[in-house]
C-alpha cells in the first residue's frame, strides 16, 4: 500500500545492541559498503564507507570524542551509533532477516535547492540562505527549487503489540532523487 508518499511492507527485520570500543571496530560490526552520516558537536558530515575506512570530502577525519550520533547504512542494514557518558552504544538492524514485522518507507527531501559539482563524484546542495550539505552522488543528478530534489529514504518500523500502532524503531536506507 501507498499513500501520501509512505510505502507499507511486511519485512522480516532484527536487531543487535552492544557497546563500541572505536570506529574501526564499528566498521568490522558493518562489514558493508554504504554511506555514513555523522553528527559531531560543532557540525554533520556525509560520507562513504566500506568495510575498512570511511571517506568524506576532501579526505576530512572525524575525532570520536565529539560524535554525538552516527549512521552507517546501506539498503540491507544499518549500524547506529550515540554516545552515552562517554562511552559508544550502538543498535545494528539488519533487514532481510529475523522476526516478520511492518514498516513504513518514507522519502525524506533534504536542504539543497542548488548544486554544485565538487568533483570525483561529491556534490553541494545549497540554499539561498547559507544551508550546505556535500554529500558523495552522482555529480550528474538534476537538483532545483521546482520539482527535482535529493532525498533520503527512511524506513520507519512499527509496533502493533499495543492498542495502538506506533514507530518503535527507524533507520535510514538509501539517498535517491525524484521529482516531487
């Protein structure tokens, strides 16, 4: 079923939660190829990651002290990563296997209305009013103000146990552009 953009399905899902020593080890935990996306103090960065290194623009590192929250992920799993008191914790799903469950698939438009091309397959979505986001895509990709945007599908999971319907759990999946 669809309606209003959101995509029900019926998936088999499940999940593992664990502490994380540091990043290398969270990326043996992956042990994928995907993008991350990383929530520092003072700013977000968007990258690539395989089951060795993450890449960002212009080679930048990240220092794990100042991660507040990160997402590694790809179409088949995601590793959440948040500090708490200093320490990493982390929840991997992985889609595919596990207990039957529904979620709900939803296409969130990102900030960015211009681009601009960075070269070796990174680029700047901007905003009239100083919004930035650089994300690794396909440099070719057709961005405007109208109709054609950059968004981030979403998969968002759902608990009937109760009286009530709600999202117990959500992750991301994929970057993709459509006309809206």
């Amino acid at each position: 079923m669809k309606a209003n953009g959101l995509e029900l399905h019926e998936i088999k899902s499940k999940t593992v939660l664990f502490k994380i020593g540091n990043l290398k080890e969270a990326l043996s935990i992956f042990n994928s190829t995907g993008y991350i996306v990383v929530y520092l103090d003072y700013k977000v960065l968007i990258g690539k990651v395989n089951s060795e290194n993450l890449e960002f623009y212009k080679d930048e590192r990240i220092k794990e002290k100042y991660i507040q929250k990160l997402r590694i992920f790809n179409r088949d799993r995601e590793l959440l990563i948040w500090r708490d008191n200093n320490e990493l914790k982390g929840r991997l799903r992985i889609d595919g296997e596990g207990q039957t469950i529904y979620a709900v698939d939803a296409n969130q438009v990102l900030w960015g209305t211009k681009k601009e091309k960075l070269g070796n397959g990174w680029i700047k979505l901007k905003e009239d009013r100083g919004t930035e986001l650089i994300i690794p895509y396909d440099e070719n990709v057709e961005i405007d103000d109208k109709k054609n945007r950059l968004f981030i599908l979403t998969r968002n999971y759902i608990d009937s146990e109760e009286i009530q319907a709600t999202y117990f759990d959500c992750r991301f999946v994929d970057f993709g552009n459509r006309r809206i």
